[in-house]
C-alpha cells in the first residue's frame, strides 16, 4: 500500500504572490502563509503562528496571481515537498513546500476585486463558481472575463 500525502491549510497570505515565468513558458507562483492557533497556557491565551511556503504552477498560478492578496484569507489543499538547493557558498540547504493542488478564496465577495464571481479554483479542472467553469480542454487557461 502507498503513503498518503495530503495538505490542508486555511490561513492568511504573508505577501503577495511572487511569480516567475520559466523555459517553455511555465508559470509558477509563491507566498507566505500564516496558519494561527490558540490555546490556553497558566491561565492565559496564547496564539501560535506558523509559515508555510506556498507554490503554484501553470494555471494555477496564473489566477493566484491574479486574485491574491498579501492578507487574504484562503483554503488550500495541496502535498509537502521537500527540496534541496546549492547556496553561494556551496552548502546544501533543504527547503520544504505546500504544493498546491487547488485553493478556494474565502471570506466575501468584496474582499476581493468587486464585480468578480471567482470562489474556488482547482488544477487542471479550473473551477470557477456560480456563473463560469473553465473546462479542461481549454488550452489557454484564460478566464472567460
């Protein structure tokens, strides 16, 4: 039997997503995000902050990109990564990342752009609720708007 490697996290965005575009014109977006947790410690609250580095390719990144926010409230579902890199200085440094598979922005409507209607969007089956859904053959990945 194989492992399962599942993420879910529901924080606020640290920044705004940075995003590169790669050889072959590969998109690929990322970005802080705070998780926060309360608890009672002699009497007393106590919150607790984690942070999470965030990527996301193709598509994906694209509509991040475009409705994200440094301090949005989103859900997302995605795996850990675990990578290794080379820094100026020849020392191995290991790096561990969220990488999404899907997110949904919550919170309300205006807290994002007025006038949009996206909600939830997944990989490769872009959704978008209530009026328009991306469909998988769509090779441009563009929104219909």
């Amino acid at each position: 039997m194989s492992g399962i490697n599942k993420v879910i996290l529901v924080g606020h965005l640290g920044k705004d997503p940075e995003v590169r575009h790669l050889d072959g014109g590969v998109t690929v977006a990322s970005f802080p995000l705070a998780t926060s947790e309360t608890y009672n410690k002699d009497g007393k609250r106590v919150e607790q902050t984690e942070w999470h580095n965030i990527v996301l390719w193709r598509g994906l990144a694209e509509v991040a990109s475009k409705y994200l926010q440094k301090g949005k409230l989103v859900y997302i579902e995605g795996k850990l990564r675990t990578r290794s890199f080379e820094d100026k200085e020849k020392v191995k440094k290991y790096v561990t990342e969220i990488v999404a598979e899907n997110f949904t922005m919550l919170g309300r409507k205006s807290d994002f752009e007025p006038g949009q209607s996206i909600n939830h969007v997944q990989n490769n089956e872009s959704k978008i609720e209530d009026e328009f859904t991306i469909q998988p053959n769509d090779v441009n990945g563009d929104l219909p708007f």
